[in-house]
C-alpha cells in the first residue's frame, strides 16, 4: 500500500543539493523547489533514505518526511495551496456553433 509523504529538505551545500533533488524527481512530484509530495510504499521510502543519507552533512541540513496518509484515502486531499496550480491548467479556447 502507498502512502503519500510531504518531504521537504534544507541543504547547505549547493552541490549536495543538486544531489538530494536529483533522487528526490525520481521519488516524487516537487511542489516548491525543496517540497515533493511522493506516493511510496515503505520499502521504497526506506530505499530513499537510504540514498539520500549518505549525501547529507547531518550537522548541516535537515530532512522532514511528513507521513500523510493512504494514497487513496486523505493523503492529497490533506494538501492545500494557494497561488499558483501545483500543475499548469491548460488554455481553454471557446467555440459557440
């Protein structure tokens, strides 16, 4: 089962950085520039710590995995924003026969 997880990240270092979101595009949707919203089971979050925690400096950054829920249950509807779409809605155009 998939639960959908909030990961967000502070890297110091902007080659580690560069790093981290590089597998975290492969784990998930980015919602801002260091945010990604990801559907995982638990072994593949388990396999994205265990990527991503060799390449941080523990007493430098800081990773926060927010457990949302079931992906099918409350895990997206749990998520608001405000401002720009997280996806770009495409132009309508209007054709009156």
């Amino acid at each position: 089962m998939r639960n959908v997880f909030l990961i967000a990240y502070d890297i110091c270092d902007d080659q580690r950085y560069r790093r981290i979101y590089k597998h975290m595009c492969g784990a998930g949707d980015p919602l801002q520039y260091s945010v990604f919203r990801c559907a995982l089971t638990l072994v593949e979050l388990q396999r994205l710590k265990d990527q991503v925690w060799p390449l941080m400096k523990q007493n430098e950054d800081r990773v926060m995995i927010v457990n949302l829920g079931p992906s099918d249950g409350r895990g997206d509807a749990c998520i608001e924003c405000w401002g720009k779409p997280l996806t770009e809605v495409a132009e309508r155009k209007v054709q009156i026969v």
